[in-house]
C-alpha cells in the first residue's frame, strides 16, 4: 500500500514540475518583453534543479542553481541590460509562416529520430527497471569520480575557464581600438600630436578640447 | 521519496518567500494615494530640463567582464565544494597527496587567468577621459543633427 | 516508479522546443536562450540514464558537472560576441544586415 502510493506520489510530482518547466520554456522564448523572457530562463533553470533532485543527484542540483541560476542566468539579464536595442520590443519582427512551418519539420524530425533511437530500440526493455541507490556516502564517491578517477577533466576544465575569460578580455581590447580609430582618426596618435597644441589647463565647453585632452593623455602615457 | 521529505523544509521557505513579496507589494497598493498619472507626472526627471533622445550613450561594457569573471569563479567554487563536502582529503592512504597536488594546479591555472585580466582591464575598456570623448563627440554630433534638421 | 520513458520523452520535447526556438527567432539573446534551453534538456537526459542503467556509476552525474561548466564558459564568449555585434550593427535584431546586403 505504501509502494503503490510512492509510485503514485512520484509520478504526480513528476508531471508536475514537467509542465511547470514547459510552460516556462515556452516562456522564455516567446514572451515580448526580452527581459522577462531572461528572468524566466532563469526561473526555469531553477525547476530543471527540482528535476534534478527527483533523479536523486542532489549535488548536480546544487551546482545547476549556483552555476545556472546564478552565473549565466545573471549573465543574459545583465547583457539585455547592456543592450538597449533588444530591449525596444517593437524592433522585433516575427517569423514568416512558412520559416515557422519548417521549423517546426525540422525540430518534430529530430525529436521523433531521438525518440526512435531511445524507445524502440531492443534496450528500452530494460529501462523500466530501477536500482535502488544508497545516498548516504554519494558525495564521497561522486568526489571519488571526477578528482581521483579522471582528475585530468577537472584541469581540462580549468583550461576552458581561462579560454573564456581571455577569449573575453581580448575581444573588449579588439573593440576598443576600433573605438579609438572612430575617436581620433585613422592616422592615430602621430598625426595628434604634431598638429596640437599642449594646453595643460582644461577648458570646458570647446569642440576643439577634445583634442587637447587627447594631446595631454598622450604626452602623460608617453612619460609613464 | 526520502530525498523529498529531506527537501519539504526547503518548500517550506519557497512559499514563504513567494507569501511575503505577495504581502509587500499589496501593503504598498493599499497604502499608496490612488491618483490620475499623466504623461507629464510619470516621465523622466531630469534636473529639470527637457530630456532630448535616449538616455545611453557610451555602452558600459567594462561591467560585463566582472560578470564574467563571477561565472568562472563560481565554477571553481561547485568544484571546491564537491571536493569538500566528502571525506577524501582526511581518509588513510595516498590519495590525499595527489589530491592536494591536484587542487593546487587547478586552482593555480584559474587565479593566473584571473590576474591576467586584471591586469589588462584599463587596456580593455575606456578610461574616464576617454568616455569623455566619446560623450562629447557623441553630443556634437547629434547637435549638428539638430541644426541640420531645424534649418529644413 | 516513474518509467525511463516518460524522462527520456520530457528531455526530447525540451530539446525540441529548444530547436524550434533557434531556428525561427530573430533576436540574437532568444536564440541563446533556445541553446540553453537544449543544454538543460541533454543534461536531464544524461541525468536519467545515469540512474536507471543497469550498474550504477557515477559516470552520468560527473559527466554533467563537466558539461555544465563548459556551457557556463561558452555562454560567457557567446555574450561578448554579441556584444560586438550590437557595438558594430547597432542592433540586435538577426534580419538587418542581410537586407542591407541585398539593398
């Protein structure tokens, strides 16, 4: 009596957070407004956590909330926010008809290949077994997989983070120096400080002040 | 189902925290004076005189890389947290030794590229008198628009 | 108990939905958002073949913290790129660029 209402008890918890992260997702694409549709990915990155305590790995919840939720959901918010032209919602034009016709062709084919491969294969026989796990030392063996087993991802890992940020870092250096071509000219800082003036007093309110300042910024980079 | 009443605490406090933002936002609609609004009472303040094109100018990027160097630490830090949370580092044997190795080459690799982005930041965005440049060219520009446009 | 089909269906129409959303947005920050979208809906997949396979390793559950964290880092690059892009276009709309080839 108590297994059948386990059984029952999972199976209603499962459909419930199943369409509460449907009707997120849903949301999170189509809603007109992109920051909304930013704070209910994050939204939804957090019930994707609940799924995941339902599978029974509470430490891979415990790290989608942090990393998810909490680093790249924060992310998209903070680039929308960077972003005013995604923000104005009438810029948004919508798909023709016929692009929606074909896409949806396309994602229904890879969803029902996907589905063939998983369930009508001879090793969906099996799949309806379940083995019981003893949670209590999971985080020690959990631990014992990634650093002692295959240490070599985690420093693999720590070799993609260092990409990202670089790879970061040297694209804003890149962005930069165009900005500085766009200010001062193509020729740059020789041109600049052959035909200005050095005035060390700044003087609001001139259009010529810029370039004084720049002149200024120069000689001060040059010396230090 | 044992992981379940484990986390009913956490339920708990979820719906606590959706019960008090509810109970905020009403207490202020019901102690708020309900008056017409009109395009003049709700537009932007701006020191009193007659706000003229949108308020950016300059993008701040600057502020994103921080947010970006939040995401790989916090990375580091689930890494840390798995190793911490079970008792590898205080078992008998020799794994502890290349453990800590380990650990200290990880954390090593991921505080260079930190450093490394420090440092170059001020070469990466652009200082104050530079985005003071930008803002005024920007301005000039857009009065020179201005005039254009007044004449016709 | 809940049958692996029934997570294995869940997964496939997040991945689905994730697609479609790629592919028919014009807005670049929606089209990350449908990528990631796919990213979780793989990780509940691998999640749940970790659990019910015959012999239980921890081959899925370690799998997925690697491929969380290299989502993170990608997602991070994708945002800069994108950000370049509005810095050049103006804009963050996909349509423009190729009407102004075409023009």
């Amino acid at each position: 009596m108590l297994q059948e209402f386990e059984a029952l008890f999972e199976q209603v918890e499962f459909l419930l957070i199943a369409g509460i992260v449907l009707v997120l997702a849903y949301l999170a694409l189509e809603h007109k407004e992109i920051v909304y549709a930013a704070f209910f990915f994050g939204f939804m990155a957090s019930f994707v956590a609940g799924f995941f305590l339902l599978l029974e790995a509470p430490f891979i919840a415990g790290m989608q909330i942090a990393v998810y939720t909490g680093g790249i959901s924060a992310l998209i918010i903070f680039a929308v926010l960077l972003l005013p032209r995604a923000q104005d919602s009438s810029l948004e034009e919508f798909a023709t008809g016929r692009k929606r016709r074909v896409s949806l062709m396309i994602s229904g084919l890879v969803v029902a290949l996907s589905a063939t491969l998983a369930l009508v294969f001879p090793w969906a026989e099996s799949f309806d077994e379940e083995i019981v796990v003893d949670l209590a030392q999971d985080l020690g063996a959990l631990a014992q997989w990634l650093w002692v087993d295959n240490g070599i991802y985690v420093q693999m890992i720590a070799l993609i983070m260092i990409t990202a940020l670089i790879g970061a870092i040297a694209l804003l250096k890149m962005d930069k120096a165009e900005q500085m071509i766009s200010l001062r000219g193509e020729s740059g800082i020789g041109a600049e400080v052959e035909s200005g003036e050095s005035d060390p007093e700044p003087e609001p309110g001139a259009e010529s002040e810029p370039e004084e300042t720049s002149v200024v910024e120069e000689s001060e980079e040059a010396d230090g | 189902m044992r992981l379940f009443l484990d986390f009913i605490p956490v339920i708990v406090w979820a719906l606590l925290a959706v019960v008090l933002v509810i109970v905020m936002l009403l207490a202020s609609w019901v102690l708020r004076p309900h008056v017409l609004q009109n395009s003049e009472k709700t537009s932007t303040y701006e020191c009193g005189e007659e706000p003229i094109g949108p308020a950016r100018i300059s993008y701040p990027y600057n502020y994103f890389i921080y947010a970006v160097l939040f995401v790989v630490v916090d990375v580091m830090g689930a890494f840390m947290w798995l190793l911490s949370s079970s008792t590898l580092l205080w078992d008998d044997g020799v794994t502890k030794y290349t453990l800590v190795w380990e650990v200290i080459l990880f954390i090593a690799i991921i505080m260079g590229a930190i450093m490394f982005v420090l440092k170059s930041l001020p070469d990466a965005v652009l200082d104050g008198k530079e985005t003071l440049e930008q803002y005024r060219k920007a301005k000039a520009e857009r009065e020179k628009e201005q005039s254009i446009s007044g004449r016709h | 108990m809940v049958p692996l089909s029934w997570y294995l269906v869940f997964a496939f129409m997040l991945i689905g939905l994730g697609a479609y959303g790629m592919m028919v947005k014009r807005n670049l920050i929606r089209i990350l958002i449908g990528a990631e979208i796919m990213g979780n809906g793989v990780n509940i997949a691998l999640v749940a073949f970790s659990l019910y396979s015959p012999v239980f390793t921890f081959t899925g559950q370690g799998l997925i913290i690697l491929v969380i964290s290299v989502a993170a880092a990608h997602t991070a690059l994708a945002l800069v790129l994108m950000l370049m892009y509005n810095r050049r276009y103006d804009t963050v709309d996909l349509g423009t660029p190729i009407e102004e080839e075409v023009v």
